[in-house]
C-alpha cells in the first residue's frame, strides 16, 4: 500500500530559525530524500548541509527588500519540477504558515492536479521568545498571541493597534525592522506607555544571534542596530533583565 509520502510529489517544509538542532525529524528525512531543494535565502548553511548529496539546491531569495525569484516563477518551477517526475521539497525559513507565501504555491499545486504534503517548522517569534527565556502566552497577562508583518503588499502594514496598545498585550513582528518608528508612533497615539518593554532578536537561534532589549521609546533606535533577519517582540523582556529591574526597584 502507498503511503502519502510515497504519493506525494511536492513537500513544503519548513526549515526553523537556523539551528540546525530545531529542524524537525520529517524535514530532515525529506532532505535526504528530495531530488531538488528550492530553498529562501534565510535558511541557513547549517540546515542545507544535511541535504542528501543527490539533492540539487537551488535558491530562490526570498529576503527583506534584497533580490528573491518572483513568487509566480517559484511556483511554476515547482510545478515543472514536479511533472518532470522530480521529487521537490519547497524549503522555507522558520514555518511555511507563518508570512512564507504558502497559500500561493499550494494554489499552484492545486491547480496543477499535483501530490503535496506541509510540514511546519518552528516559527522565529518561538525561537526568540525561547532566547529570552519567556513565554509567549500567560495566564493573567495576555489571551492572545499576535503575529504581525510590518510590511504588506501596500506598504506598511495596518493593525488593530487599540488592541496592541493594551497593558499586557504580546505580539511578534516579523519584516518589521524598516517599520519600528511607524508601529511606535501608531501605539503611542493609541495610548501605549512609552516604556512597555520590547525586544528585537537578530538571527534568532543562531550561532551569531544578538538579543536587543527595548522599550517602545527606544524601539526605532534599538531596531537600527540590527544588521541580519530580526524578529520584534512587543510586550516581553529577557527574563534576567525583567529579573534585575525588580532587584532595583527593591
């Protein structure tokens, strides 16, 4: 009897943050299996270096405002790939869901009458909240868990800011570097304290990751000093640093 992986022609997968020791057991299988990688730009040395050595790599970009493939031709060379007979896995940074464009090449799959499977990766607001040594969800403090990009399709990104601006409230950032000073000044004028703790993790996971704690004063300032992929995380602090303030204030 076949199985589904047996039956499927495409995988989409995601990669995590860029530990290598965060990939998935599934992933990782399918990467020693997969005839072509077509992988984002941000997946990282580390995780394409367990890639079977029959597996073609092809990249194709996919990074903040720097050169990517268009998303069109990503899906229609998966969909060649994948009629050639080619076992293809679609490899994405932290989890497919989460603001990768999955939506589009499943619609392309579909529409091409072509076998596929999703396999979810860690999230990179997962990863950094772990590096913090927080918890993105807690009873008493937030009911929900907010996951934003600073930028859409149209520009900067609107939100439901009312609800951001409220004591307690929790939300991960993604692409939202070029966006500190706008997601400041809309919370502000909503009414949150300039002193509601944040963070920007750079590279989170990562060998050379770098933990910026912020306040939302200092956000578009903390922001700027990030050089790689970097995740904003409105509402929590590093917990020592969380645990030193109380020292203080003692």
């Amino acid at each position: 009897m076949e199985t589904l992986e047996t039956q499927t022609q495409v995988t989409l997968a995601g990669a995590g943050p860029g530990d290598p020791d965060l990939l998935t057991v599934a992933v990782l299988r399918e990467m020693t299996c997969a005839d072509v990688i077509l992988h984002d730009t941000l997946v990282s040395a580390e995780v394409l270096a367990l890639a079977g050595p029959q597996a073609k790599l092809i990249e194709t970009g996919k990074t903040g405002f720097g050169p990517s493939m268009k998303q069109s031709d990503i899906s229609d060379l998966i969909v060649r790939l994948a009629r050639e007979g080619q076992r293809v896995l679609r490899l994405k940074s932290g989890d497919p869901g989460v603001f990768g464009r999955l939506g589009e090449e499943l619609d392309a799959l579909d529409a091409a009458g072509i076998a596929y499977r999703v396999l979810p990766g860690i999230t990179a607001a997962s990863a950094a909240a772990a590096s913090l040594g927080q918890s993105l969800t807690e009873r008493g403090r937030n009911r929900e868990l907010r996951l934003l990009t600073g930028h859409d399709a149209d520009g900067l990104a609107e939100q439901d800011w009312t609800a951001l601006a409220r004591p307690g409230a929790v939300a991960a950032i993604y692409m939202g570097k070029r966006a500190a000073r706008y997601v400041q000044g809309r919370l502000m004028m909503h009414g949150a304290s300039p002193a509601t703790p944040a963070c920007v993790v750079e590279n989170a996971s990562r060998a050379d990751q770098v933990i910026r704690p912020a306040t939302l004063a200092t956000l578009p300032t903390v922001t700027a000093e990030a050089k790689g992929p970097a995740v904003i995380l409105l509402g929590l602090a590093p917990r020592d640093a969380r645990i030193a303030l109380k020292e203080v204030a003692l």
